[in-house]
C-alpha cells in the first residue's frame, strides 16, 4: 500500500463506478480502491459466478447461457446486479467494475439506485491511449501464452468499448461525477490520483484533508 492508502480513510461509503478500456488497470485498481473506501469491489464477473454458485434460479439462467457460448442479455446482467447489490456487505457502498456496459444497462442501474434512494457518489474514468492499452494487452497476452489474443482481435475488443461503453460516460459527465484519471504510471501512482480525486469530493478523508 502507498503512503496515501495508508492515510486514507472513508467516509460514510461511496458508491463508484471505474470505467475504462480493456488494459487500462480498472480491475486492480478498482480493488485497491475500494479496500480504501471499504466497501466491496464487484465485477460482472463476480457477479455472474455469485449467482452461479448460489445456485439460484437466476444462476441456473445465467449458468445456462455462459455454457451455451452467449453472451448474457441485459435485462439478465442487470437482475444479477440488482441481487448482488442487494446482499448486506453492499448496503453501505461499493464499486462496480465491468457494469454497466452500455446505456440500457445505465438505465437499468438508475432504476435499481432509485429505488432505493441512492445514486453512484462518483465515477473513475481510467484514462489510457490506445496504443498503450494495446501494448498492455499484447504483452499480457505474450507472458500469458494466449495466442488466440492478437492485435486485431485486442484491436476489435477496444473497438467495443469505443463504440459500447465509452457512451456511458457522457451520461455522468451531465451529472457531474466523472473524475478522469491518468491511467499511466506505476499502480501506487494512479492509486494516488484516484484517492486524491475522490478526497476532494470528500468521499475519502486523507491523513492531509
């Protein structure tokens, strides 16, 4: 953990959002992150394995069509969000990594947050240059031994998030709780920005604050 890990404490929760292209360290930084806020990190991924696990009907749906090669609809990703931020340890906070993914499920999450008398507190926008996530992807790629992963493929995954996800972002910066932050650096350092921005919003009171 870095100095402004360590002074750092949260406030009475949060609830974020990290968004940012494939390669662009969303998913590490977003755990590091919310072990500073305390609240629990949750990746679609997750989500989909909670309810797998459970059991659940909604499990068996979501079991069914990853097993079938699809690609689990919105309406489905949103119902497994919706009872994932249900459970307690999500009462007080989170941070979502991974959802929404397009503007159908933005709606979807507004609804649910609504509902409930809540709304996202602020949004990480991870800010990387496409040629540097590619590098990233290649390289993890290479020490990984995924073939199947080549710069045209990695090429086409940013393309969808270009075309899908990025979107989404104009929606928040209309209601003015997007940070953009560096993505480029050593991880302590982006960790350091992240921390400092959600300070100032005074969702994290630091050792200096």
């Amino acid at each position: 953990m870095s100095q402004a890990q360590d002074g750092a404490q949260a406030q009475d929760g949060a609830r974020l959002l990290i968004v940012g292209p494939q390669g662009s360290g969303k998913g590490t930084q977003g755990v590091r992150i919310a072990e500073v806020v305390g609240v629990p990190a949750i990746s679609t991924g997750d989500m989909f394995r909670a309810a797998i696990s459970g059991g659940t009907e909604l499990g068996e749906k979501v079991k069914a069509i990853i097993e079938a090669g699809d690609l689990v609809p919105d309406a489905v990703t949103s119902e497994v969000v919706s009872e994932r931020l249900s459970q307690d340890d999500a009462a007080e906070g989170f941070l979502l990594d991974g959802y929404p993914r397009n503007l159908a499920q933005v709606s979807d999450l507004d609804a649910f947050l609504s509902g409930r008398g809540e709304q996202l507190d602020a949004v990480i926008e991870l800010s990387v240059p496409r040629g540097e996530s590619i590098d990233r992807l290649t390289r993890r790629a290479f020490e990984q031994g995924r073939t199947d992963d080549t710069e045209d493929v990695i090429a086409n995954r940013l393309a969808i998030y270009e075309r899908e996800t990025a979107p989404i972002l104009d929606v928040y910066r209309e209601r003015g709780i997007v940070d953009v932050i560096d993505g480029v650096g050593s991880l302590d350092e982006i960790t350091e920005r992240i921390v400092a921005a959600l300070g100032a919003r005074g969702l994290i009171r630091t050792a200096a604050a």
